[in-house]
C-alpha cells in the first residue's frame, strides 16, 4: 500500500502516540515483571541494590551449575521466568528500570541457550531469566543470568543478585561462586582455548581424552619411564611431597627433530593422568591465553599446562633487538603460578638450539628436558610391528629396518599405511614384497617434499 508522504506522517505519529499511551497504561497499572520483584523482596525496585559477578563467557556451563546448586539447597521448587521486549541494553538491571519507567520491557518466558559440558555432552542454560530464592538466613532475594551476547561482541555472563539488603545480596553470591567452583565442569577434562567467528570471542573447547597404552609409546629405553616418574604421580605421592615441604610444580621440555613422537608421547601422559584437567596451547593461543589458562591451571589443579611447539615464541632473547613479550610472559606465568600448585607444564620443540636458556635451564620453570630422537633400528622394527599388527607376515625385518636408516617415527606410520593400502588394493599379503615396494615409493626422487615433511633422510 502506497501513501503519500503526509499520510503516511500520520499514521506513524499515530502509532508513536499509541504505543506511548500503552507504555504509560503499562507504567499507570504497575509492570507485572516489576510487581513480582518488588513483592518478593518486599521494597520497590529503584529502593533494591545489586551485587553483580561477570565471567568469562566460557564460564556459562559453570555459573548455571552453581546456580542450580544453590537452588536446591534453598527453594528447590523455585521457578524461572523471563523479560519479554526488545533488548538493547546488556543489563538485566537497564531492563528492569525501563520496565518500571516505560513499560518497555514485560513479564516473559526464559530464554534457554545451549553450553557445552564435555567433548560429547551440552546442557541447557539460562541466557536471560530470573528466579526467586531466598538468602542463606532467609532473606528473600532474587537471583538473574544474563548470558553473553555474541552479536555485540560480549564475552561476559553474568549474575546478578537483587536483596532489600546489599550484605544479603554479596552474601549469596559468594555462595553461588564457591558452588561454581565445586561443581565446575572443566575439572578433570582436556580443554584447548579457540577463536570463534563471532569477533574473536573466547571459546574453551572440550577436548576427548587419548586412551593409549606403554606398547604403542615407542622410545628408547628408559626415556618413557623417566617422563612418567616425573609427571605422573599418585594422590599418595602428592600428599606425601607436602607434609615434606617439597614443591609440586614441575616442568618437563620434550625436544628433538619433527615427527620423533614428542605429541605421542604427550597424549600418553594425557592418558596416564585422568583425574588431571589438562590445558593444550598451541599457536596463536600460545600467546593469546596464556594468562586465561595458567589462572585456570591454578583453580583446577591437580592440572598440566601442554605449550606445543614452545620454539615459535620462545627464542633466545639474544636473537631479538626488544626482547619477546610472549616469552616473558611465559615465563612470568610458569613463575608465578607458585611452588605449591600442583600444576605441571610440558612443552615440546623441534628447536631446542633457539630455545631461550632461562626457560630450558633454570629450575623452577623446566626440571626435566628430554630428547625424543629419531628412532635407532631396535625401535623402527618395534614402530613397524606395531603399526602394522597381527597381518604383518615377517620373520625377519632386519633388511626393511637398515633401509630405513635415519627416518623418524612418522615415516614408518606412512610406509606401513601405504603397504597396507598396497596389499589390500591387489589383494595380497602384508610381506616383506609389500613394504619393501612401498619403502622404494617413498625413497625416490618424485617423494623427496614427502619425505622431508615426514621426517625422512
């Protein structure tokens, strides 16, 4: 419908000075929203203080358990509701105002959003609600959850508590946080902190953990059991090393050339240690949430902070004109996470020679650097048994493992893989012709960027 411009001037002033006269209706009768605030504390809203808390987005999970948690405890049967409206302004308290003032904002449903618990698991959570409980003598009070607004670019949830009296509000929300921190989600889980598409907000990712035994670690003797005597420890052992009054804290470097099997043999300790919340930093977060993630190291301990790939921030301060301020961080991290915590950093590089000689050498930060070499011909015949498995029909691999001379551990995976994949294709056996067919593949002149990437001569 087409009208001309003085009419349609009209109508717009017409349905302004309605919605106003229906706002101010709204305000005249009372908001429902602010009728049920308002009786359950028993004052009027703009007489009500707020005590809030603001989290990490990523918290969200953790801040609706403890709310639940302090729901139960309190009024079990308590029940959410929401604002219905538009929402331009970020504080549950902005809301309530304009509801009270203008009608704006009205009495609604919840609005739910989905969190994230585990690699494989999410629950529901409150994005904008609230619920009324009662204070820990008693006091009414009512409890709201704003979730992050990923369209605005807010990394932040948020709990807000509404009490006729501000020592009962901050005594609640100290409650709800110590419930957070009980039931937090992330203890216990291997996490890897991201970027999402949303302006580069935060994400903490749940991550599966590895599940591998001591046959498929394979390096030199000795080398494995060193790592896990220093890294993998009891409940016994850890309580016995503070009645002694030693530290916890410890730090493991594992270097050596790429494709010798320093991640291997981290997800193996990731395995050894499942009661352990573990942390993976590994480009960009290396440098960006190194802070984040020690903090977290710290609340959720016993844990273990893995930094990959540590040469790519940490070169010889000599090698700079102004230093590196992602190493120093790293440093001051490590050092400040304190004696005490039961926290263990292992970080691997192919690069030790550039490695700055404060963090590979000065104990307190790395008290165990160990070098993971290329495989020697003992352990390429055990890489190749075990990549291979019960199809392998070999007696004798001692001609196959002095061909292979010099190669690292992810050569034998790819040579075994391409044998396979040879012997299913023609339909034969898993032999000596085999692999010996697949080993000149890799070993000729068209295979030498191959080669190079995986660690070959």
């Amino acid at each position: 419908m087409n009208l001309p411009t003085e009419e349609a001037r009209g109508l717009a002033r017409a349905l302004t000075e309605l919605l106003d006269a229906s706002r101010q209706a709204v305000t005249a009768a009372g908001s429902p929203l602010i009728a049920r605030i308002a009786e359950h504390v028993g004052c009027p809203l703009d007489e009500i203080p707020t005590v809030a808390e603001h989290l990490p987005s990523w918290d969200h999970a953790n801040l609706q358990r403890g709310v639940d948690a302090y729901l139960a405890r309190h009024s079990p049967d308590a029940a959410w509701f929401g604002i219905a409206g538009s929402r331009h302004f970020t504080s549950v308290v902005d809301m309530l105002a304009m509801a009270d003032t203008s009608g704006q904002y009205r009495l609604g449903a919840v609005d739910y959003t989905t969190v994230a618990t585990g690699p494989s698991s999410a629950a529901e959570a409150v994005q904008l609600g609230l619920v009324c409980t009662l204070g820990p003598d008693g006091t009414p009070v009512v409890l709201a959850i704003q979730g992050a607004d990923e369209d605005r670019g807010e990394d932040r949830c948020h709990l807000q508590v509404l009490a006729a009296d501000r020592s009962t509000a901050a005594a609640v929300r100290e409650e709800i946080l110590a419930l957070t921190r009980e039931h937090d989600v992330f203890r216990g889980q291997v996490l890897a902190f991201g970027t999402s598409e949303h302006r580069g907000n935060r994400l903490l990712t749940f991550l599966p953990r590895p599940e591998l035994r001591t046959d498929q670690v394979v390096l030199a003797d000795g080398v494995l059991s060193s790592i896990e005597r220093h890294v993998v420890r009891s409940v016994e052992q850890t309580v016995a090393l503070r009645e002694h009054g030693q530290h916890l804290k410890r730090g493991l470097l594992l270097y050596g050339p790429p494709g010798t099997g320093k991640t291997h043999t981290v997800r193996y300790l990731l395995s050894r240690l499942p009661s352990c919340t573990v942390f993976l930093l590994s480009g960009v977060a290396m440098i960006r949430w190194l802070r984040a993630t020690a903090a977290l190291a710290r609340r959720l301990e016993p844990s273990v902070v893995v930094v990959e790939d540590v040469d790519l921030i940490a070169h010889d301060r000599s090698m700079t004109m102004s230093g590196n301020p992602a190493l120093f961080e790293l440093l001051d991290e490590m050092d400040g996470i304190g004696s005490e915590a039961d926290v263990t950093f292992v970080l691997t590089t192919n690069r030790v020679d550039t490695m700055e000689e404060a963090l590979a050498q000065r104990p307190g930060r790395v008290d165990l650097a160990v070098e993971i070499p290329k495989p020697d011909a003992a352990c390429r015949e055990r890489l190749l048994r075990l990549y291979a498995g019960p199809a392998l029909r070999l007696a004798d691999a001692s001609p196959l493992v002095e061909a292979t001379d010099g190669v690292t551990a992810s050569f034998v995976k790819e040579w075994v893989r391409r044998a396979v994949l040879s012997a299913v294709e023609g339909r034969t056996a898993l032999d000596e012709q085999a692999l010996r067919s697949a080993l000149d593949e890799l070993l000729s002149q068209q295979q030498a960027l191959t080669r190079s990437m995986l660690g070959g001569r």
